[in-house]
C-alpha cells in the first residue's frame, strides 16, 4: 500500500499561512504548525486526524500552554 503521509503548507483565501507540516490523506497528521493570524497565535506540536494532539500554544508570542 502506497504511504499517503506528506509535507505540505495551507493557506487561506487571502494567502496567509494556516498550517505546515506533515499530512495523511489530506488531513494534518504528524509534526506540524497552526497559525492563527486573528488571535496572533501558533500551535507547535503533534495532529491526529486533523486535530491538534500535544504541543505548545503560543499566543503573542508567549508560551500559554504545553500539553
């Protein structure tokens, strides 16, 4: 079976930076990181089926929380 996990980028319409990191099927999988440019924030750490898993969230960038 042919491994589907890839590295890639996504932006929005605008072009902004959301997200860059490893992908499964299209969806955020692995080591990755999650930009918010509305809240100033980013999330560094592990996705699972397109969900934030563990990592560090940084808001302003200050370490708000690790988990």
């Amino acid at each position: 079976m042919k491994d589907l996990r890839n590295k890639g980028k996504e932006y929005n319409s605008e072009g902004d930076l959301l997200y860059e990191g490893e992908f499964l099927r299209n969806e955020k999988d692995g080591i990755g990181k999650e930009y918010n440019k509305k809240e100033n924030s980013v999330f560094e750490g592990k996705f699972l089926s397109g969900r934030r898993s563990e990592g560090k969230l940084y808001v302003n960038g200050k370490l708000i929380f690790e988990g």
